[in-house]
C-alpha cells in the first residue's frame, strides 16, 4: 500500500484520470446518481491518494477553510473502490486527511457533508452531527463537525 497527497498542480495526468476514474466508477455508476462531480473545488484541494497493487482504491479531496464552509476546512469525495472495501482503506484515507488537515489548517475544525448511512463511521473519529438531514444529489446526507 501507498499513500500519496498532492496539491491539484502537482497531479500527473494519470494521476487526475485515475481520481476521476474513481469517483466515477463510486459515486455515479455504483450509487446511481448523475451529479456535477467537477466543481471547480478540485484545482483548489488536496487529493489524497491510496494505492494498493499499484491501482489507485481510495481517495479523498481535502480543502482548506472558505472553499466548502466558511470557517472550516474539509474533507470530501471519500471513496473507495468496491473490491478494496474489505481492506479498511476508507478508515486509513480519513485517518490521513485529518492528519493532513491538522498539519495544514491547525486553527481550522472540519467540516463534512456526510451521506446519512455513514454517520457512524465518521462519529468514529470525532464527528458530531450539525443541523438536520437533507437531500443532496437526491441523497440523504448530514452535517458533520470535527473539532480539533
């Protein structure tokens, strides 16, 4: 396994591609769902990649205050490959963008828009519910807040 974390101007065209790939292949093939995945948040992130056999199998998008939420930074995108799910690779993306986050916006908590059936997974490591559910994309999401 590798992980790589890189600013947008620093990915390879590869790099991009296979991020995209992801993403895709997660959030509108497997969950059904035709949303504007490319937002122009991107050229402004972290994008933090995991390898394992030398596929990308997860990634997240990890922004900086007054990108997503005014004073909170963000971690968002969080996907992992259907077949690398067993491998936990999703738990050790958030392990590291936190770590990330931490070394890079200190001063600023996080800030997450949750889908509603992974509430417990981000309350595992110190998310807090904010506000009431809501649709996104015609999915149910929630507002979550780590403090740091």
């Amino acid at each position: 396994m590798k992980i790589v974390c890189k600013k947008f101007e620093d990915l390879s065209i590869l790099e991009l591609y296979d991020i995209l790939q992801l993403r895709n292949e997660v959030f509108i093939v497997e969950q059904n769902c035709v949303y504007q995945d490319l937002d122009n948040k991107d050229k402004l992130a972290y994008h933090l990649m995991i390898y394992h056999s030398n596929s990308l199998v997860a990634t997240t998008r990890i922004l900086g205050p007054g990108i997503s939420y005014e004073e909170y930074s963000s971690i968002g995108r969080v996907c992992t490959e259907l077949n690398a799910r067993k491998l936990n690779l999703g738990r050790k993306a958030m392990e590291n963008s936190i770590d990330l986050i931490k070394k890079l916006y200190p001063k600023a908590h996080i800030k997450i828009s949750a889908q509603s059936y992974l509430k417990k997974f981000y309350t595992e490591f110190g998310f807090e519910e904010d506000g009431e559910e809501y649709l996104e994309d015609n999915i149910p999401h929630i507002g979550m807040i780590k403090k740091l």
